[in-house]
C-alpha cells in the first residue's frame, strides 16, 4: 500500500466547519489573542466573552507603527473592568520577524484553550500565528480561530465604478480604498521555503481592492507562472466585487490560472492550496500571498503550517487611509475548532 505524502493526507483528512455562534463562553484557564486595531469588529469577539465567561487571560497584541484609532485604551478598559488579566505584544508590520515565536513565549502558561480572534488581524500576522502553533509540540490541540463578520463592508458598488471608470479616462489615475503603497514585499525566514529553489517559480495571490499589492508582487518577484485566486463574498448584497475587483486589477492583462473560493468558508481556499501544491510543487517553487479575506488567510495558515517547502511572500501597506473607508459594525461571530489539524507527523 502506498503511503500518502502530508498534502494528501491533509487532502483527505475531514475539515471541521466555521461555527456560527451568538456568544463566545471562555473559561478561566483559556486565552484569547486579539489585535487592536480600529474596526469596530475589534471588539466583537472580547464584548462576547466577557457577557458570557469568568475570568480568563487575553493577549493584546499592539500594532506598529501606531495608528492612533487603534482600539488598545478600550480593550484594557474593558479587561479591568472586568477583572480580566491582560498582557501585551508589539507586531511591528515592517519588521515582523520571529513573532510566531514571541507569542508562543506568552502562551506558555495558558493552561486552557486558545482562541486566536483574527477579525482585526494582518494578514501576515495570522499565518505567523497558526504556522508557530501548528509547529509546536501540542500542535493545534486545544486551539480555536473566533472571528467576527462586519455589517458593512465599504466601500459601496458606486464609489468602485466612478474610481474604475476615472481611473479609464486618466491613466495617470491610482485607484486606492483602504492604504496606499507597499512597504516592502516581506518574507520572514520561518515563513521561507525549505525547498531548493529551481528556475520556475508560481505565485499564487489573491486579489483584493487594493490593486498595487499584486502590481508589487509581480514587479518584485518576477514570477513564472500565475494562479489567481479570486474571493466570492456569502452575503448576494457583495457578489458584484467578485468582478469589480477582476477589472481593479486588470487580471485580463496577465496570462493566468484561476481558482474561484468562499471568502467565508475557509475549506474552499485550504483544498484549492492543495490541488494546487498536488499539480505544481514538483515542477515549481510556490510562493503564496495572502492578500485575500480574513478566512482565506486562515486557510492559508494552516496550509503553510504543513507545507513547509511553500514561500509565504505579503506586500505590507506603506500607509492606511482613514478608519472611515474600513468595515464597520460586528455582525455574526464564528468559531472555528483546529484540534482537528493536529496530525503532522515528527
């Protein structure tokens, strides 16, 4: 009997589902990791566990460069009063290095579960966190991904059209919603690939509003060979940025493979990686960009934490635009469990 590589098993194994929940209960041995960001999902998760939980720890984790919207005076007003221990971590967006690590250091003496609240998080931030979690020695035992939905999600249908159509009569014309530039392309070394470079290299990116993320990507990394990966919201209220972002983008413009996935249902984006991997990885170095939703990072996430000869490449924004252009209001929380996942072998 042949014995199956990791993707396949991975491939094969049962995905547990997004949960939708009305409230989070933790107990007093858990954590909860959140960002401070400046959406006003930031709270969703937090506001939910301390309705329905005792005393627990959270980690706050601090993003730099500072953005003074950022949520932090509120989330620690709200741990003490009520009576939650807290603790914090600086992420520094231009010099992520290693954070994997720092956090697990924080984790060391949580004794309970460990819910990690992506709903404000970097992209890079959240694949950082699940590939450190799924390479420790507890793997994903006793981990959960909570996430929190906005109400709106700006910007509106309108505003896309008259900045596409400006953007038609003057070339000139930079269509930007929610920041503006790239930093740098960043690659962390324990989000580099383990495998021995060879001439032909795939990138596969995520489109997003944000059309220069994948103008840098292309421009840096100068790569083969493309797979878009495009993002189709749950509510029909969005279904038009499924081709809106297309024309931001001008995916028209470059020769491509496509794949088309659930921005919610994360199990789409993780068994496309894999098809992906399965076709490509022998003949081609991948590099991955998460540039795409929330849950589509996290599948990605859990992608890397297995397969470690992939390249995680993410062109961090420069700069954000106002809080204004961002999603407002907490819809439906979820839990996802990932004990589940907890499979790699030594």
């Amino acid at each position: 009997m042949r014995v199956l590589r990791l993707d396949e098993k991975l491939a094969a194994l049962p995905k547990p589902l997004l949960q939708p929940v009305k409230a989070i209960s933790l107990e007093s041995s858990d954590c909860l990791i959140l960002c401070a960001g400046f959406e006003d999902r930031v709270l969703g998760v937090l506001d939910s566990t301390l309705l329905e939980s005792a005393s627990f720890k959270v980690i706050v984790i601090e993003y730099l460069p500072f953005v003074p919207q950022n949520r932090s005076a509120i989330i620690r007003e709200k741990c003490v009063r009520h009576g939650i221990s807290f603790s914090d971590v600086t992420y520094d967006r231009q010099n992520p290095t290693g954070f994997g690590e720092i956090l697990l250091e924080q984790l060391a003496k949580c004794n309970g579960r460990i819910f990690i609240d992506v709903s404000a998080m970097s992209r890079l931030l959240i694949v950082q966190i699940l590939v450190a979690l799924g390479n420790r020695k507890a793997r994903f035992n006793h981990c959960f991904v909570a996430y929190a939905e906005a109400t709106n999600y700006p910007p509106s249908q309108d505003e896309v059209k008259a900045k596409i159509a400006k953007r038609n009569s003057d070339p000139t014309y930079s269509v930007l919603f929610l920041s503006s530039g790239v930093f740098e392309v960043t690659i962390v070394p324990e989000l580099s690939s383990a495998s021995i470079p060879t001439g032909q290299t795939r990138l596969i990116a995520f489109p997003s509003l944000e059309a220069y993320q994948l103008t840098a990507l292309r421009a840096e990394l100068q790569p083969s060979r493309f797979t878009l990966i495009n993002g189709i919201p749950p509510s029909p209220v969005n279904a038009w940025r499924l081709e809106a972002i297309k024309r931001i983008n001008r995916v028209d413009t470059v020769k491509h493979d496509t794949l088309t996935t659930s921005t919610l249902d994360y199990r789409e984006t993780l068994d496309g990686l894999l098809r992906l991997y399965g076709i490509h990885s022998e003949r081609e170095r991948l590099l991955i960009s998460p540039t795409g939703s929330k849950m589509q990072t996290v599948a990605v996430g859990l992608f890397r934490a297995f397969m470690d000869d992939v390249q995680i490449v993410y062109p961090t924004p420069k700069q954000f635009r106002s809080p204004d252009n961002y999603t407002n209001g907490v819809g439906q929380l979820y839990i996802l469990p990932l004990e589940g996942f907890s499979i790699k072998e030594t």
